[in-house]
C-alpha cells in the first residue's frame, strides 16, 4: 500500500496555480510520493500533469466538485486520464433527508455519471462522513448506496474519523468494501471529536492498516480537516513520519 496526502489539508495554500505548484513541492518534499487533489483551485489538466511529473508525485484520486461532474461528465474523464488519475472521487453529498436529499435521488442523478465514467476507462469513488450512517428502515444509507451501485459502477473512498464519529469501527466498514475501495482516507480521531496528526489521536491504526491490508486498498490518504492553528505541512510531516515508522511509504 502507497501512502498519500490529502491536499485538502493544505487547501488554503493552493487556491492559484502559483501557489498550488509550491504546495505540491512542499509536499514532496515532505516525503510523499502520491497526492489526492481536493479543495484546491481550478486546474488544466495539462498543467497538473507537469506539475506531477515534476515533483516526482502520482494523484490517486481527486475530489471533483458535483456540478462537473454531473454536467461536464465525458471532460472530467477525459481531464484525468491526461494528468493519469484512475479514480474519479465526489466529496460530499449532505443526505438532508428533510430536504428530499435522499439515496433515491442520489442515485437517480449520479449512476449516470458512474456508467459514463466507467465507459471512458476511470472509476467513481463515493467518500463517506458521518450522515450515510443514518438509518432508513433499518438500514443505513451508505448500505443502500452500496446495493444499489455494482463494485465496478462506484467504489469507497472510507474515512477512518467519520466512520468513527457515527460510532462505526473504521477497520470493520473496510473490510465491509474488500474490492471496491482502492483508496481510504487516514484521519485521526482525538478527544473532543477533533482532528488530529495521524497517531497523536486515538484511532487503531493498526487495526485500520490490517483491514486495508487485508482488503486490497492501493493508497492510504492522510487527510486533516482542522489544523487548529497548526501549519498544514508540519501536521502532514508529523503524520509521514509515523506512518513511515509504520513502514508505509
């Protein structure tokens, strides 16, 4: 298994191309040698994929915005192929059940998108946060999600803090996607529900690194939603240099 920084930790260091292209030196030259590109500025593809090179870095996966992909579907395979990115990764959908944001209607506007990207050669990965665990009749709605696309039409992108904040075990939900979740997020859980650098909190990493092992997972992502104040980079460090005691590169 690769690991990987999530630059949405870093998010505010790269809202222009300038200061993206220093991000992702900085990371770099943390030790990381994969990246998931998420929260940053608007790119071209082209520009991205020079910039990888340069850096010595692959991007595993990326989080793309729902109106692209929902609207511009065909140019957002085509745009990650150019920079080589297999998975095509959506962030966020609120489940306000209130609001008829149901898994009705998820499903109903984004297995379309999931059929068009497989048919132009990459995959949709669905990340998860804390609302796919409410129940619907018993169920949970990251389970009717599952059900309702194939492996090969949507994988899992599992993050271990969310999961847990629902009051899930994070090791047994990757176990629970063994085959279509080649990529997971490595977010530590402190006292508090706070973020935290990966082994300063209070997850079970090595219960977590076990299911991953054991599941197929290609790439670990280190994600750090709040640094409370702390550099980004000094926390993405931190949490290389334990996952490197770990013997993950």
């Amino acid at each position: 298994m690769k690991i990987g920084a999530q630059l949405y930790t870093v998010r505010n260091s790269a809202q222009s191309l300038d200061d993206f292209a220093k991000t992702l030196k900085k990371v770099s030259d943390i030790g990381y040698k994969t990246v998931q590109v998420s929260g940053t500025c608007a790119f071209p593809a082209e520009w991205l994929r020079e910039q990888l090179v340069k850096n010595g870095l692959e991007c595993a996966v990326t989080h793309t915005p729902p109106e692209r992909l929902l609207n511009e579907t065909e140019k957002v395979a085509e745009e990650h192929k150019i920079f080589g990115c297999r998975y095509v990764g959506l962030g966020w959908n609120a489940f306000r059940l209130d609001e008829n944001d149901t898994p009705e209607e998820f499903i109903k506007k984004y297995l379309p998108v999931a059929k068009t990207l497989k048919s132009r050669g990459v995959s949709f990965m669905y990340h998860n946060h804390d609302q796919e665990f409410q129940k619907i009749g018993g169920r949970r709605i990251i389970e009717l999600l599952a059900d309702a696309f194939t492996k090969d039409e949507m994988g899992f992108i599992v993050d271990t803090f969310w999961v847990q904040a629902a009051g899930g075990d994070p090791a047994e939900w990757i176990r629970k996607f063994s085959g279509r979740m080649p990529c997971i997020h490595l977010k530590d859980f402190a006292y508090g529900r706070k973020f935290a650098v990966i082994g300063e909190g209070n997850m079970n990493f090595d219960a977590v690194f076990k299911a991953a092992e054991d599941s197929g997972v290609e790439y670990m992502l280190v994600e750090q939603d709040d640094c409370y104040g702390e550099d980004p980079f000094e926390c993405l460090k931190r949490s290389y240099e334990y996952l490197k005691s770990k013997g993950f590169e």
